[in-house]
C-alpha cells in the first residue's frame, strides 16, 4: 500500500512549487487511510531521556508544523515524531517563495519564518490524540514581534508539557533575526535557567517530568557549543538536537536555488553536522542524549550518526525526496547491518566512531 501510495504521489508532488507540494502532502496525508505501523524490530529498540522508542528513526520538525499528521507518520515508521515550531500566537512567516528543492544535491533551503497555526490550534489537535500511542514531541519557538522571546519559550513548556513527550526548544533556526544570539555567553545562560524553571514548575503541576532538549545550530564555534553542553549538564536539560539548518554553503551541485538565502538542510550538511555531533559526544560524555540531525538519507547515514554518538536521529529532506517508504526502508536496513555484523541492539554501536568524526570539527575556538 504504501509503495502504491509513494508511486502515485511522488512524481505528481514534484510537478509543485515546493511549499504547495508539502501542502498536498500533509492533505494526502490528512486523508489517507492510517497504514498499518511497521511491526517494531526489538533489536532496534532505543530507550532515551526515560522513554521507550521503537526504533532511532525520528522525522524532524518543520515538515508537520501544526500537528496534522502526526499518526500517519508514526504509520510510516518513524520511532518519533517532532510537530512545530510552534509558536504563541499564529504566525505567517516570511513572504513567499520561502522553501527550495535543490534536487542535485538532495537539499533543501528555507526561510520559512516559524510559520504555524500558534498554541491554541495545536495544543487542541495534541489533546484530541492524547489517547494514542506513539511519541509526539513539541518544538517550540519564539513569535518573530514578542516584546520578550524567552517568556515565549516558558508559555510554550508550560502549555505542552503535560501532553508532549517531549519537548526541543528552538533557539538556533537562521531565519527568525536575533534568536540564535540566546545560543552563547549569559543570555544563554540566563535562558536555559528560566526554561529549566518552567519545565520543573510544570512538572510539579502535572506530577510529570517532561524531557527537555535544546536545537542548536551547526554554525556555532568549538567554544560555544562547550558552553553550552556545560550549561545544559549543569540544569539538567535531558538532551541537545544536533543540529539546525546552516547558513554556510558548502559546495553544491544544484545551479537553481543554491543562491537563495535561508537555512540549507540534506545530504550537504551530513558531514558537518556528524563531526559536530562526534565533538558534542566528546564533551558531553556518555549520559546526555544526542539527536543526530542533518543529511540523514538512508541507513548508512543513520548508523554513521549513531557511531558519531547519536542516541536518536531525525531527518526531513530525504522524505521530501525518497518518499514515505523511507522510514521503514531505513529500519529494515538497520537491522540487516546488525545482523551482518552479529551486534545485538543499535544501541551497542552508539559512540564507536566518536574520536574520528570528532577529529572532523574544524569549527574556529
């Protein structure tokens, strides 16, 4: 069914302009008949910040900002699923066209600008799901005019945690202006110790302690990201997602688009975001959680990024552009390599490539 579903709807999407094709996607999804979830391979069982994920597959935020869909793509595969960025109040974003295939190199660029549907919309879409299994996580942001970001931040803890999973704090997307300044030296400081407030202050409401992760971006240097994994140890913040889109342009293969400012995501940004990964593992140690973002394409991707040091990984441009097959393609394909090398659970891997990724970080101190 779902091969039937990828073969109908892949060329016909690609034929759209890119934002109004993801907006076909998330309506074909919306309407679609639920698939049938994968049946869940034990050997690819992860459990992280105290929750029990099927397998290290996640889809990342930014494809279903609004809680849409987010059971049509735990039916996919996917071990999790990352709604948002979601923020107080609704949000048009920047001025179209915004979000560009790079078809060439398997990239995307955006410079969406936090468009959602706001807290109130979606809080009410996570609520009507409540019952479900699955894990749902929230990302969460900052409206582009709010007199003060950081209360935007603590509004949205303390509305989600009781229903989320839970939740990554997006302080690193490029295209929102000044945010990633909350990312180094006291103001990220000061930030991390109000949302920590916030997190335990609804813990203690919901008699629920929702795990807390940061985003951060692949632009930052060697010193801020030690800050800021210092910072995180230090408030028991559960687990950084590494990383954002970057703003940095490697070289590209695509003539169309790769002009276009905004952040870039896909295959191009695998190699910088894995050895900042690696570099992350090394500084933080064994027990902070690491989502592995950036270029994830297929299994051989993931495995590198759970052998960088990654617990969990996410992608979203390798969808847009394999189609929803990928999920379970990945899974299968993981515990085929498991198989093959006699290694019992993708946990055990987790960190054996950390020192030469980490020899890759060649970010300037």
């Amino acid at each position: 069914m779902i091969g039937l579903f990828e073969a109908l709807s892949r060329p016909l999407l690609r034929q759209f302009e890119a934002e109004d094709a993801h907006g076909l996607a998330i309506l074909a999804l919306r309407f679609a008949p639920i698939f049938p979830r994968a049946r869940a391979d034990a050997s690819l069982a992860v459990r992280a910040f105290g929750l029990n994920f099927p397998n290290p597959v996640g889809l990342a935020a930014g494809f279903d900002k609004d809680a849409a869909v987010p059971d049509s793509m735990l039916a996919l595969g996917f071990g999790h699923v990352e709604i948002g960025t979601v923020t107080p109040l609704p949000q048009a974003g920047n001025p179209r066209p915004r979000l560009f295939r790079l078809g060439a190199d398997r990239a995307i660029i955006n410079r969406l600008g936090f468009n959602n549907e706001g807290h109130e919309a979606v809080i009410e879409k996570l609520d009507r799901r409540a019952a479900r299994n699955g894990i749902v996580g929230v990302n969460i942001g900052a409206n582009r005019d709010s007199e003060d970001r950081v209360y935007d931040y603590v509004a949205g803890i303390r509305l989600f945690a009781p229903s989320a999973a839970y939740l990554t704090v997006n302080i690193s997307s490029p295209n929102t202006p000044g945010l990633r300044e909350l990312q180094s030296g006291e103001a990220m400081r000061e930030f991390v110790a109000r949302i920590g407030e916030a997190r335990e202050a609804a813990s203690s409401e919901s008699g629920r302690r929702t795990p807390l992760l940061l985003k951060l971006s692949p632009d930052i240097d060697d010193r801020t990201l030690a800050e800021m994994i210092e910072t995180a140890i230090g408030k028991s913040v559960d687990g950084l997602v590494i990383g954002n889109s970057t703003v940095a342009r490697p070289p590209l293969k695509s003539k169309r688009n790769a002009a276009e400012t905004g952040g870039l995501s896909g295959r191009p940004l695998f190699d910088l975001s894995t050895a900042m990964l690696g570099r992350a593992r090394q500084l933080a140690g064994r027990d902070l959680v690491l989502v592995g973002v950036g270029g994830v394409d297929g299994a051989a991707a993931a495995w590198s990024k759970i052998a960088a040091g990654a617990d969990l990984v996410q992608l979203y441009a390798a969808f847009v552009f394999e189609g929803p097959s990928l999920p379970r393609r990945i899974a299968a394909d993981l515990t085929k390599r498991l198989e093959e090398r006699n290694i019992r659970c993708i946990a055990d891997i987790r960190g054996i490539e950390t020192e030469r990724w980490a020899a890759g970080w060649v970010r300037p101190t």
